[in-house]
C-alpha cells in the first residue's frame, strides 16, 4: 500500500509525516501492528500537553542525564516505535554517554530483531546487544517476551532506559534494583508510575534534549549530577505533569473564542 504525500502546508504537517514514518516501518516489519495503536494513544496525550516539551519534562531529563552519566553499565532499550521514530537519536545518546544500546521487544521476532538493529546500524551503532541468540539471559517474575535480554546488557545494567514500554518489566527491572528511565507521554501509565525517573514527552523530543543535557552536565564534573539525583522526587515530577493537564483543560475551557492548537499554543 502506498501512502499519499503530506502537502507542506497542511496545518499537522509535521504529524502526519511521523505517522507516515511509523507506517512505513511497519510495513517493512519493524513496527509491530500495536505500535500503531500506542502511538496513537501518545498523539493523544500529546495533545493534551500542547505538543512541547513541558517543566517538568526538562527537570526528568535532567535527573535521567544525571542517572546515565554517573551509571556504571548505562542501557538503552529500543524496541519497534523507538527505532522508527529516533534511531538516530539514540545513537547519538549512546555516543555521548557510552550507554549500550539493547533491542529489548514484546512482539520478539528474530526478523524483527535483525530489522531493527540494521536501521540502528545505519543510524551509526557500532553495537547492537540483545539480537537472536545474544539475548540468552532472563528476567525473573516476567511472562512476556520482554524477559528475554542479554547477559552482558540489560540483565548486569545498573541504570535502563526504556522508551514506549509496557509496565511489566519496568516493575521488574526496578523489583532487581536497578534504575529504570521511561520516556512515555502518558503519565497515567504502569510504566510511567513504576519508573524510577519518568520524562513525559515525546520520544522525539525528549531524546535530543537527554543527549544534549548528558553532555552539558558531564562537563561540569560528577557533584552536580549527584545533587540533581538527591534532589529529584518522581512522584511529584508525575504530580506536576498532571497538574499541568489539568490547569492547560481549564484555561482552554474558559476560552470564549473557539481556538485551536496548531493557531494558539498555550504557555503554562
Ligand atoms: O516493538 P515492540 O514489539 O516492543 O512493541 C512496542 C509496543 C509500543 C507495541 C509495546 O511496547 C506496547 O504495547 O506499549 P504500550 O503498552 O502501548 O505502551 C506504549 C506507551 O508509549 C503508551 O503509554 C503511549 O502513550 C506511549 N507513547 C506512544 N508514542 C510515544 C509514547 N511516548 C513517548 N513518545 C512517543 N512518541
């Protein structure tokens, strides 16, 4: 199936064409038919946001940056939607802050798999961890998949980012004491309430800026990086994010003049 062309100046230019993205990574197999789905539900959430990396996004990202530089075997986890939508992104993460990059997947196909880590290649990974036999080691207490990781990855990680994930192994990872990043603009979310340090935003956004910050604070020497952890409460994190939705529906609800997203994007 072809997909028509996103005309430039067609006010949710810039969203369509990530959707088209997905699409087309899903129908050469590497977005799983519910990686639809689950960026929908992010489009939604996204949405209620205004579409912008928020306050309490910025001060996640910099715990996360804080946690991935001061980690002794930092992993980042990729599955499906991630590589299709920041492959790029991730290496380039990966590069800055020495994080091995793991496909971690919850529809586990050894196609899949080999799909995913070519486009990572391609993006720049000089490794790719987790693929076909590599993935030999197990997590306990996890029925799906996902317990399937690799011994020299996920399983001895002290520090795990986990981009659109489900919850299960979230509570797992962190149930074996490590410390898991998610990045999942539903802040409702198991994974999102069970992480360690949740960064509400948009993969695609939020990668970008946890790079850039890793880099910043690394300059900067490790105390830094210590306090901002010390300092960093993710139950309250959440709280603002939510408080945040709530105060952006009430402002839009005492709109008198009908607006839209794309003509007035709100600033809280
Ligand atoms: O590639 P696989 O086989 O590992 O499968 C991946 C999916 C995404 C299908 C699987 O992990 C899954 O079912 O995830 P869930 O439970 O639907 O959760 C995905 C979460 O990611 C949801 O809470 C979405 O709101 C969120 N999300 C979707 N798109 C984005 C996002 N968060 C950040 N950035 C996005 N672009």
């Amino acid at each position: 199936m072809t997909s028509p062309s996103v005309p430039p100046d067609h006010p949710r230019a810039e969203s369509l064409r990530v959707r088209e993205k997905l699409i087309e990574r899903y129908h050469e197999g590497v977005v799983a038919s519910a990686g639809l789905i689950a960026h929908g539900r992010g489009e939604a959430f996204d949405y209620l946001m205004g579409e912008k990396t928020t306050g309490p996004a910025l001060r996640a990202i910099e715990a996360a940056a804080a946690a991935i530089i001061t980690a002794k075997k930092p992993v980042i986890s990729v599955n499906g939607n991630v590589v299709a939508l920041a492959a790029e992104d991730v290496v380039k993460l990966s590069q800055v802050t020495g994080a091995r990059i793991e496909v971690n997947l919850y529809y586990r196909s050894l196609e899949r798999e080999r799909a995913i880590k070519k486009i990572l290649e391609r993006a720049g990974a000089s490794e790719v961890l987790g693929v076909g036999k590599d993935a030999s080691a197990r997590i306990p207490e996890l029925g799906s998949e996902r317990r399937r990781v690799d011994p020299h990855g996920i399983l001895v990680a002290d520090v795990v980012l986990v981009p659109l994930e489900d919850g299960d192994r979230t509570e797992a990872l962190v149930k074996m004491g490590k410390r898991v990043i998610a990045v999942d603009l539903n802040p409702l979310s198991r994974t999102a309430r069970k992480a360690s340090i949740t960064i509400v935003d948009n993969i695609i956004r939020a990668t970008p800026k946890l790079t850039k910050t890793a880099g910043i604070l690394r300059k900067q020497g490790r105390k830094n990086p210590a306090d901002i952890l010390r300092n960093f409460d993710n139950k309250k994190n959440l709280a603002e994010s939510f408080a945040l939705i709530h105060r952006r529906l009430l402002k839009l609800a005492k709109e008198k003049k009908h607006s839209t997203l794309e003509d007035e994007k709100l600033d809280l």
